[in-house]
C-alpha cells in the first residue's frame, strides 16, 4: 500500500483519543480527531475517510447514532466501535452496518491490534 488509511477518531476522553492518536500515527495511519458524533459528522463533510473509529457513549450525538448517520451519508467509510461498557451488545452494532466492536477492557497494546487488524482487513474476511 502506497499510503496509510485516513483515519477519523471520535472519542470523548481526552486521554484515550491522545493515545489512541499516537500509537495509530506511529503506525503511519492519518488521524483526525472528533470529540463527539455531531463534531465528527462536521469533519465527514469535510472530506472523505477511509474509516471512523468511535467510541459508544458520548455527548451530543453517541457511537449508535453516528453509525447510522455514517451508514446513511457515507456507505464506503468503515466504522470500528470501540467501548468500554460491557452492556452494549455486539451484534447490535453489526447488525448496523460495523465493521468491528472492539471492548477497551483488554490490554493496550491487543486493543490496539485488534484497532488496526480491524482497518486493514477487507469486509469480507470479518
């Protein structure tokens, strides 16, 4: 691959998006960030991306409602969940159009694997 995915990180804690950021950009990939559902659909005016990555519960607009709204206006953009309540069920957001669910709960660097696992891999082998 000649270059690295356009990445859009939506995450409300500051702390996660910062290191998410860094391990992701350390791997070559270029990420933008969004605070929440409504700043990231913003951001997917503004130009296309190869995928989004956001968190589940967040202020203004969650993780559910920007899946649907990236399914609706961006079909070929990619959306990985990511989440750190384990009552969300899975499927659920598959269901919607995921590309992945990925739990915070596991070590950072096999959540950070499974981020990037995730990006990589064609729909079709998921």
């Amino acid at each position: 691959m000649d270059r690295k995915k356009r990445i859009l990180l939506v995450e409300d804690k500051d702390i996660i998006r910062d290191v998410l950021t860094g391990f992701l950009e350390s791997e070559g990939y270029r990420i933008d960030e969004a605070q929440d559902g409504i700043e990231a659909m913003e951001k997917l005016e503004q130009g296309p991306f190869d995928a989004v990555i956001t968190d589940i519960k967040m202020p203004r607009m969650d993780g559910i409602s920007l899946l649907k709204e990236v399914r609706k206006f961006h079909p070929g953009t990619d959306v990985i969940i990511i989440t750190g309540y384990n009552n969300r069920s899975p499927q659920a957001s598959l269901g919607l159009g995921a590309k992945a669910f990925i739990p915070k709960s596991c070590d950072v660097e096999t959540f950070i694997n499974r981020i990037i696992d995730a990006i990589e891999k064609d729909r079709e082998e998921i």
